[in-house]
C-alpha cells in the first residue's frame, strides 16, 4: 500500500521523485506494494500525453534506478518474476523515447536491472534485445538508446561479467561510429565505446589497435562542426589511454605506434575550434604525460595550457588546471621555466585570453598568474585546483624563488592594506623611538608602484597568508643559514645569488602586520597565525652586531600594533582567542626583555581576563555559548603558559645565581626579568587558579564516558552550558593540557597546604557550584576539610593525567602529552602527593603501567624521558613510604628485639614480586623496555643464550644515551623499595641489566674519556653495591654470592668469546672492578680467585703503551691504595707497586714529551706518597729512600732549567715542591739518604741553587705586580714624562 501511494505521489507530483527515490529502498522487497507500483506507474504514463508525460516518465525511470542501484549495493533482489516484467517493460518502452535525457535514465535503468538480477541468462537476453534493435531500426532514437544500453550494462557489470557479449558490441559500434549520416549515433555509439574500453581493461587489449584507427580517422574525416562527435572521440581517446598505462613507455615498434598515433589525435582535437574537444585533448594529454613523461613535449604542452589559461570557457580551464596540477607535481620548476619562456616569446597574439594569460605570466610569472586567476574564479572545483596547483610549486621552489614567492604574497596582501587604517592604530603605549620606526614601516608602502593585483578578495589575502606560513615551514627542511643571521650575510657577501628567509625578515613581520590588522576576521586569523609562525621560528635567533639579544627585539612595537586591535570589545571570540595564543608566544619566546616591554604585552592578557571576570554581561551576544567557551578557554590557556614560562625561568636564573659562571650584572638583569614576569602573574594567580581548576573539572565531566551522563550537571559546567556541551569537547581538548600543567604548578607552589583566598572574589560567567571544588561554597552544603580539599585536587590533577596518558590516541599532540607528564613531574615534586603515591600500591602500580604504554606507543625520546623521570618519582615515592614505615616500627617497638620487627618493602618475608601487583615487577618490565630497545643484545631471548652475547661494542645516540641513563638510575633505586627477601629476588637481573649496558657500550673514547652511558652505569653499579640490603643480616650471604658473580662476569669481559677478541675499553673496566673493591664489603672481592684476577688485569693495563690508559690505571690503583682496610689494599700494594716503581725510574733514560706523560709521572709519585702514607710504620723510611732518588731524578740543575722545555721544568718544579714536602715530614731518612749518595745531594743542591737564581730573576717583575693599580699610575706619568 504504501509502494502505491508513493508511486501516485510521484506520478502527479514529479518534484517528488527525489523523495521516492529515498523512501522506496526502505520497503521489504517482498511487499506486494512494488506490483501495485510499477502499475500505477505504467498506468499513469499511458494517460498522460505530451510533455508532461515525458517529464512523468522521466521521474518514475529514475526513480526505478535509484532503487536498482539500492538493491545493488544491499545484495537484494527484485523478488517475483512479475516484478521484473513490469520493470522490463518500463525501460524498454523509456530506451527508445524521443527525449534524449529519457533515453540516458532508461539506460542506466537497463544496466541495473541486469545488475541486480545477476544471472547470464538474463544478461544475455537484454544484449539480444538491445543486438536486434540495433540490427533492424534505421532510427535515430532507437539506435542511440540501445547502442548506450550496451555500454551501460559492460559498465556495470565489467569486463569479465560481460565478456561474452564484448566482440558483438564493439562490432556494432564500430559500424555505428562510422554513421556519416547521423552525427548523433556516431556521438552515442563512440560514448558507449568508451564505457566498453574503461570496463573492458586487459580484455580490450586486442582491439586497441583497431579502435585506434578507427579513433584517428573519425577526427580527421568528420567535420569540426559536428563537435560532439569530436568530444566522444576523445572520451574513446582518453579510455585507451588509461587502459594502456604504463605499457606506452615501451621502446618497440608496436607500442611506439600507438603512441604515436595517440599524440596525433591530440593534436587534432587541440585544433578543434570547439573548447569542450580541446579539453578532451589536454585531458588525454595529461593522461599521456602520466604514464609516459618523456614522450610528450613538456614545452608545447605548457604553451598549450597557459594560452588556455585565462580561457572564458568554465570546463577547458578546469582541464588546463587539472593538468597543470599533474605537471607540477613532478616538474614544477620546468612548467614554471617553460611558461615565462613562451609568454616572453609570445607578445602578439589575436586571442584575447592568451594574451592576458602572456601578460600575466611576463609581469608576475606563472605563480603570480595563479594567483589573479584564484582571485577572479568563483568556480570551487576550480579553486580547489589552483590552490593544490600553488602549494605543489610552493613546496618545490619556494625556497629556490624565495623572493618571488614572498613578493606575490606581499602584493596580494599590501594590495588590500589600509593603510590609513593602519596608521591610526593606537601606539601612545610605545616608545617614541619605536614608534618612529613602527610608522616608517607602516607608510612606506604608500610610495611604491602600483601592485600587479588590484583589491583582491579576502580569501585570495588568506591564501597568500597561509603560503607565508608553508614558506617559513620549507625553509625550516632546508639549508641552516635561512634561520642564521650571520650565516646568511657571510653566505650573501659570497655570492649575492644566495638568499635566505632571515634576511627578508622585515617583510614576513609587515606582511603579519597588514594582515592581522585588516577588516575581514578570516585574513586577522590567518595574520595572527602567520605571527605565531615567525614568532616560534624567529624567537631565538640571536642578533650579530648586538650580543646578548636577538633579532626580534627591533619588531616589539610591530608585534605589538598587530595584537593590540585584536584585543578590543567587538573582536569575535576565534581572533580573541588567536590573539591569546599569539600573546602568551610572544611572552614565552623570552623576546621582550624589558619589564616595562613586558608589562604592556601583559596587559593585553589582563583585559581579556578582566572580560571573563565580569561574567556573561561583558561576552558578546551576537556568538553562541560555545564560541564564549573557546574565548574563555583560549584565555586560561595562553595565561597558562605564560604562568610555566615564568616559573622555569625563575628556577633557571636561581640555579645560575647559584653558580659562577655567570657576570653578577648578567645574572641580577636576567633575574629581574625572570621575576618580574613572575610578580606580574602572581598579581592574578589566585583568580587564576580558581578558574582553571573550574576548567579542569569541566573537562573532567566532559571526558566522562557516556554510561556516567547522568551524573553530569543538569546545568552544565563553569564554562559550557548542557546544550553545547558537545561542541565544547573540542575547545577543552585543545585547550586543557597546559592549563593541567599550570595548575599543578600552582598547586605544587602552595605545597598543598595554603588556604585558598577568598572565593568570593571572582564572578564567573556561571554559577561555580559544580567546580567549586568544595571550597568557601555559601549555599549550605558541608564544608570539606583542608585535607579532602587538596586531595580533592590532587586527584582531579592525577585523574586527568592519567586517564589521557592510557587512551591516547592517535591525533593526541606533543604538546598534550609533554604537559601531562611534565603535570606529573611537579606533582610528585612535593611531599604530600608522594605520599599519597607511596600509601597506594595499586595506585603506582597503575602509573606505571600507563607510562610503559606511552613509551610503547610513542617514539619521541623526549616523552619517553619524561616518562621515565615520572617513574623515578614514583619510585623515589615508594623509598620514602618504606623508610617511613620502617622508622615508625623502630619508634613503637622501641627495645623489641630486631627480630620481632616486620618485614617492610617488596617481598616482605618470601621475596616474591606477584607480577600484576609488585611495583618493583611493573619498573623492572619498563627499564628492560627501554634498554632492550637501545641495545637488543641485552635480551636472552633474541641472542638465543642467557649469556651476555659477544658484539662489538657500540655508541648510542645522545637521546639513547639519555634514555638507557635514565633507565639505570631508576634500576639502581629498586633494591630500597624492596625487603631484604624481596631484593634478593631482583638483584640478578638489576645486575645482569647494569652489567649489560657497561659492556655493550664500553667504547673507546678519545682521550680516555667514559661515555654517558658507561658514567651512567657505573654510577649506578656504585649505587647498588652500596645499598644497605647489601649489609642487611638477612640478605648479607645472597648478596655477596651474587655481587661476587657479577664481578666474576665483569672479568669474564676481557676473555675473547667465541674465538673473537672484543674492543672493550680497558679504563671502563677497571673502573668497574675498582668500584666493587671500593663499594662492598671485603669478603666480596678478597676471595683469592677473584683477587687474584682483579690484580692481574691492573697488572695487564699496566703495560699497555698509551699513557692516557695508564694515567687511568694510575688514579684507579691510588684510590685503592688508600682503602682503610688493610685486606683490600695491601695485595694490590705487594703486587703493583714494584712495577710502578719501575716505571718511574725510567726518567733518565725516557724524558717525557707531552703533558700526557707528564702527568703520568705525576701521577705515578701521586701513588708512592699514598704508599708512604698507608705503610706501616717499619716500613715508611725504606718507602721514603726508594721515593727520594726518583724524585731528584727529575730535577734540573742551573744551567738545564734555562734551556729545559716547559714540560721538563714543570716536571722539576713538581718534584722539588714534593721534595721540600717530605724532607721535613721525614728528615732523618732524608738525611741518611743524602749522607750515603753524595751525587744526589750535589743534584739536589744544584737544584735548589738554580731555582733561587730563578726566582731572584723574577722578584722585580713581581714587585711590580704587588699593587697593579698604582703602578699603572706610576708608568703613565713616567711615559707621559
């Protein structure tokens, strides 16, 4: 019934077909309704005559189509066969109506109908029908609609499902196409031809040939009057073309042929006098260029397009732009060449729209005739094309032709400039020297010529606009010098060829400017982004002739012009809130050094906070609720990182006062205006805070998922009401993450126990009862306490957080997830939320699992090291719960014996770390993470052996270095989370994984330097061995066993494996070994197996040739040499001090030629005044007479000194400062020495003769030096005498 009912509606309204067209596919198939239908429909056909019935036709037809096409696509079908019948029927009579629009709709009909049916037999039937039609009517109606009927059904049936019929069909058409008497069959058999060819594919291979002839000798036989012959030639034209593809660029005579044969028609179709076949030729043109690039002349195809370019036909110059957006994707700096050349070439043209398109081309190039022609196009496709055309060449030569490039842009926006506008900008609020020089900028526009585009339209200015910011973008790809000052000017003196974007910086800021400041509110988006762009790519570049500041300084009263009219009370809520961004940018980029500077900039921000202060009476209500969120969020925002900036560089200058590295003027300016910004923050925080915890706890509820949408507030939020809540997802999502991390700085500042201020004193632009976050709430309900107010916020702030960090998805930026983490940091910065963390397990546990999927998931080291500083919180937060616990056991059981003290930390009495429920478990499965990813031998899985795999040693990157450092520093903290039990549990792997990194990154530095990695595991190694687990009564055996196995592996690193000698550096061994023996506790290291080894590789370093290794080895032995316990250092004393000895006595013979040597002797007399020291006391005077020859040995009598090198003098002052050192510290050993070798006495005292008479040479010049000050007076008069 209902079929029926739209059925009639159709027949006697037609306009309602496409409400029937909708309607009907929602019927079941099966309703009896469609019989009923396709009979009224028929019905009512037969009764209506003439023109209506053919517009009633017309409708039901497409209708029927629509339909088709439904059942198609849903896999239905048409059900009884007496339904198919009357469709049948339909079509048939429709195919061959005297309206040609009928006979395209039954068609499509047609082909649907077999669609849907889907069976050969029926397919094959209507081929029949539409051959006999063909075979026996003579007239044009019947022939057109049934010669299209077999195209349509190969369309949609394809080349296989029809291939049985496609020998016939091209047969027939063939015949048909060649009908010189009929212009209209020829035009409907050739279309249908091309549909074959595009459906066909491979299939139609061995007809290409044919149809090809065919095709050529169609367009030069018939005449060019007939033009939509033509056009369906070069649709058959434009199929082959794609059917052949790639196969054209084959070299053989066959396909060079059709190839050939392929450009000769589109040579004849760009004759056509007709502009739809010249389209069709540029069509096949480009589709020839496409798949064969180097047989199609670029030159006249350029030619062929920019003659076109300005053409007046709307369909020809959508063909010129499609293929010139093809061209100069691969070739955008030969079109561009090519079309300068023909129009320079080409000034006398009878076509007017050449002649433009020339004129264009010769005075702006082929860019800048882009653009006018954007700027007249109202076409959208059209548009569309020009600006992908634009961005193509943008991206391939914007750097090449940088000044062109910025001039087009800086036309098209200075065409449209105010300038008497402009100047009108209030700047009473600059310096008058600024001020000069703002105006100067802002009218010497005026003087110039005239611009080559004459008012362009405001999406042609936002354009151009927007390809300043791709520019700065393509630049920042290339060469260094476009963001270096003094780079690009050496570059330029060079070669004046050369040009960079610094040096048109001037020009990027005016071109802003004119933007920002104009009347259209897209162009003021557009300028402020531009500002934004070079703001963040400029900010930091340093000015070369004035050190000590950067070259964006001399554009502060610019900046500040731009943003000011942004900030006025009619400005839309979308530039307010770029400006914001604008303004909390320019604040942050540390540009504006001076307070006062400072302060006017700041005060935009304070007037746009003073609007949201004053709550829905000061927003505008020409904009929805919505577009006031987006305002208001904007604000918080950019206060927000204006309130970060400041607080890092306050942190930053107290750390450089602490130092003294730095000038005290420099530190005391840079402190003044670090704290400056602070103070000026500080004046608003307390409002501040208020409104961005309300924020926050607005996203909150927003983020909730939708099973909790009852628990939302009825009314809304602070900031949205409950009927755009939707639509202010997206400005909360952009808006909140910064303002989480100022509020946790905030928070963080006050310690979390400072008394909020009086809540009273901000009205919002709603009530703050769902944000309040309980605090001063005068509506009755139950005050919370100080200590449910800041847990409260504490998890507002963590919930936030973490709820984004384990859902990020793909589109989540940098900048959300840097906050959040850097959130998370400050967070735990203080005490009390680290308690909180501490207390909960379960809670840390969380974190980091959440933080091993962000380091999972993203790539970024800087993340990743975030991340992993959040993990060293929490498990800095873990140590100090357990120490707590431990401390307040020891208090409360006072003098209870040891024993009846619980177990507190990991592991607790078993040892056992439950992976899903042991903090120290989810820390150990992110530090293997991190390091496994950095260096996969670590992994026993992957190297196929539990041992440490036998590989070069390699150097990581710094970020790696960073990450695999941070990484150890959180390893080495997990045994203090742990009970003795529980430590003993992961001490293997801690060891194995330290150990690992030690090795696999000992690489040989110049200079004997340790690489970070290295520094960082031995840290770390030091960390361990001395943690108090290790001297803990129930864990003392197990930790020896096993520190004395990592030892034995450390040992083992020396020993080839596997045949293969590893390049390991010696120095950071040893290292390793010295920090066990120095670390632990004797028993380790004193078992002679290991001693004996330990000595042994000292004893080896010891001979190897480079003195920077032995220096080392040196430094590494007199620290062991001083260890207090006799049983540690004694063995290596008896076992190494005879060689160093040995070493040392060789200054007669080897006199030392560097520095480096040098300090190895040093260093080796550095060890015997150690031994003195240590040695007992029997034992000292035969120490002593063996240290005094070696160190007379190194002096030099009067006559040497004068002519000694500088490392031989040093040498010899070194040794006799030591010798005046030990003579009276030991002088009856040094007077027995003296007695019974008279040769080192003479030595000494010529020694000490000739350093006098040295001296006694330099008293003069060091009585001049007492008092520099007046002797510098006394030598001015003297020379002025």
């Amino acid at each position: 019934l209902l079929g029926t009912v739209l059925a009639i509606k159709v027949i006697h309204n037609p306009q309602n077909n496409l409400h029937y067209c909708f309607k009907f596919p929602d019927l079941n198939p099966e309703q009896e309704g469609k019989n009923t239908c396709h009979r009224n429909s028929l019905s009512s056909i037969k009764h209506t005559k003439g023109a209506r019935q053919q517009v009633v036709q017309l409708h039901v037809i497409s209708s029927v189509s629509n339909f088709l096409k439904y059942l198609a696509g849903s896999k239905g079908s048409l059900g009884a066969e007496e339904i198919r019948r009357l469709v049948l029927t339909l079509v048939m009579g429709a195919l061959e109506s005297p309206n040609p629009l009928l006979r395209c709709a039954a068609a499509e009909a047609w082909a649907r109908l077999a669609q849907v049916v889907d069976d050969g037999v029926f397919t094959a039937g209507l081929a029949q029908v539409s051959f006999d039609k063909l075979k026996s009517a003579r007239d044009v109606v019947s022939r057109t609609g049934h010669s299209l009927a077999l195209g349509s059904l190969h369309r949609y049936l394809g080349g296989i499902g029809s291939s049985q019929h496609l020998n016939s069909c091209i047969g027939i058409l063939y015949a048909l196409s060649q009908d010189s008497t009929s212009p209209d069959v020829q035009t409907w058999a050739l279309h249908s031809l091309s549909l074959i060819i595009d459906s066909a594919g491979v299939l139609y291979y061995v007809h290409v040939e044919p149809t090809l002839s065919l095709i050529i000798m169609s367009l030069l036989s018939v005449p060019p009057t007939h033009a939509e012959v033509h056009q369906s030639l070069g649709r058959c034209l434009n199929a082959l073309i794609t059917m052949l593809g790639p196969e054209l660029q084959g070299n053989n005579t066959s396909v060079s042929t059709l190839r050939t044969s392929c450009l000769l028609g589109c040579a004849v179709m760009q004759d056509n006098p007709d502009c739809l076949v010249q389209a069709q030729a540029i069509s096949c043109l480009q589709q020839l260029h496409m798949f064969a690039p180097r047989h199609v002349n670029l030159s006249s195809l350029v030619n062929s397009l920019c003659v076109n370019l300005c053409s007046p036909y709307l369909l020809l110059r959508r063909a010129v732009l499609a293929c010139l957006r093809q061209l100069v994707q691969r070739e955008a700096a030969e079109v561009s060449e090519h079309a300068v050349l023909l129009a320079k070439g080409n000034r006398e043209d009878l076509n007017p729209a050449a002649s433009t398109s020339y004129a264009n081309i010769r005075e702006v190039g082929l860019e800048g005739a882009l653009l006018t022609l954007l700027d007249k196009e109202t076409d959208q496709r059209l548009c569309h094309d020009i600006k992908e055309t634009l961005n193509h060449m943008l991206t391939s030569m914007a750097v090449e032709k940088l000044s062109l490039w910025l001039k087009l842009c800086k036309d098209v926006l200075a065409a449209s400039a105010d300038f008497t506008a402009v100047i009108s900008v209030d700047t009473m609020q600059e310096e008058e020297g600024d001020k000069g020089d703002d105006a100067s900028v802002l009218t010497t526009r005026n003087v110039e010529k005239s611009h080559p585009f004459t008012n362009p339209r405001w999406a042609t200015r936002v354009f151009a606009a927007e390809c300043v910011c791709r520019i700065i973008n393509q630049c920042e790809n290339a060469n260094s010098a476009h963001f270096d000052l003094a780079l690009a000017q050496e570059m330029k003196k060079r070669d004046s060829r050369n040009d960079f974007l610094v040096l048109h910086l001037a020009d990027l800021i005016r071109m802003a400017f004119m933007a920002a400041t104009d009347h259209s509110d897209q162009l003021r988006l557009s300028g402020l982004e531009t500002l934004l762009v070079i703001i963040r790519h400029f900010a930091t570049i340093p000015e070369p002739e004035f050190p000590g500041h950067v070259i964006l300084e001399q554009y502060q009263a610019n900046v500040g012009a731009a943003l000011r009219p942004a900030f006025t009370s009619d400005t839309p809520p979308d530039v307010i809130a770029k400006a914001c961004q604008v303004c909390s940018a320019w604040i942050a980029s540390g540009v504006v050094s001076d307070l006062n500077d400072l302060r006017r900039v700041h005060q935009l921000l304070v007037s746009s906070l003073t609007k949201i202060q004053a709550g829905k009476e000061a927003l505008s209500h020409l904009y929805n609720e919505s577009a006031s969120t987006m305002e208001i969020l904007a604000v918080l925002k950019a206060w927000a990182e204006v309130y970060i900036i400041a607080v890092q560089r306050h942190k930053k200058h107290k750390q450089i006062s602490k130092t003294n590295t730095c000038s005290e003027e420099s530190v005391r300016n840079g402190s003044h205006s670090s704290d400056g910004l602070l103070e000026l923050v500080c004046t608003d925080l307390g409002t501040l805070s208020r409104l961005w915890l309300a924020a926050l706890q607005d996203f909150a509820l927003l983020t909730l998922p939708s099973e909790f949408a009852t628990q939302l507030p009825g009314e809304g939020g602070t900031f949205y009401t409950a009927e755009t809540s939707e639509n202010a997802k997206l400005h909360y999502h952009n808006s909140w993450a910064l303002i989480l991390h100022a509020a946790a700085l905030w928070l963080t500042s006050t310690g979390f126990v400072v008394a909020e201020p009086d809540e009273g004193a901000s009205n919002l632009s709603r009530p703050v009862t769902p944000t309040s976050m309980c605090q001063g709430s005068s509506s009755g309900a139950t005050v919370k306490s100080p200590e449910d107010v800041y847990t409260d916020r504490f998890h507002l702030i963590l919930g936030i957080g973490v709820e984004f960090l384990c859902s990020l998805r793909s589109d989540a930026t940098m900048e959300s997830i840097t906050a959040c983490l850097h959130a998370l940091q400050v967070l735990l910065d203080v005490p009390w939320p680290r308690s909180k963390i501490g207390s909960d397990q379960d809670l840390g546990i969380e974190l980091l699992n959440v933080l091993h999927r962000v380091i999972l998931t993203r790539e970024s080291p800087s993340i990743q090291l975030a991340s992993l500083e959040v993990v060293r919180q929490i498990i800095c937060a873990a140590q100090e719960h357990v120490k707590e616990k431990r401390r307040s056991a020891e208090v409360d059981d006072g003098a209870a014996e040891k024993e009846t003290l619980p177990e507190f930390g990991e592991g607790k009495d078993t040892g056992g770390l439950v992976p899903g429920k042991s903090l120290v478990f989810a820390a150990l499965e992110l530090c293997v993470c991190i390091l496994v990813r950095q260096l996969p031998e670590l992994n026993p899985e992957l190297t196929g052996s539990p041992r440490i795999k036998a590989t070069m040693p390699q150097m990581l990157s710094e970020d790696g270095s960073r990450l695999v450092s941070a990484a150890l520093v959180i390893l080495s903290e997990l045994p203090a989370v742990c009970s003795p039990e529980g430590s003993i549990s992961v001490l293997p792997t801690i060891l194995y994984l330290t150990i690992g990194v030690l090795r696999e990154t000992a690489v040989k530095l110049p200079g004997g330097q340790l690489s970070s990695t290295v520094a960082a595991s031995l840290q770390a190694l030091k960390e361990i061995l001395s943690s108090p687990m290790a001297r803990a009564e129930k864990s003392h055996t197990a930790w020896t066993d096993l520190l004395r196995s990592a030892l034995t592996t450390i040992l083992d690193c020396w020993d080839p494996v596997d045949g293969t000698h590893q390049e390991l550096d010696e120095v950071s061994l040893l290292t390793a070994i010295t920090v066990f023996i120095l670390s632990t506790s004797p028993e380790v290291t004193t078992i002679p197996c290991l001693q004996k080894r330990c000595i042994e590789k000292f004893k080896t370093t010891l001979e190897i040739k480079d003195p920077l290794v032995q220096i080392k080895t040196y430094q590494l032995l007199h620290s062991i040499f001083q260890y207090p316990n006799p049983a540690v250092s004694y063995p290596y004393i008896y076992s190494l001090a005879s060689s160093i000895v040995e070493k040392l006595q060789e200054i007669d013979e080897r006199k030392p030629e560097d520095t480096t040597e040098l300090q190895l002797f040093q260093e080796g007399i550095k060890i015997l005044e150690a031994l003195v020291t240590v040695a007992e006391e029997r034992h000292r005077s035969q120490l002593v007479s063996c240290l005094l020859p070696i160190l007379i040995s190194f002096l030099l009598d009067e006559n040497a000194l004068g002519s000694a090198s500088s490392i031989m003098r040093n040498l010899h002052d070194f040794a006799l400062q030591n010798l005046m050192q030990i003579g009276p510290q030991y002088s009856s050993v040094f007077k027995n020495v003296m007695t019974s070798s008279p040769s080192l006495k003479a030595r000494l005292e010529a020694a000490v003769k000739g350093n006098q008479e040295s001296v006694k040479v330099k008293l003069p010049s060091s009585k001049h030096s007492m008092n520099p000050g007046k002797n510098s007076l006394i030598q001015l008069k003297t020379n002025f005498l």
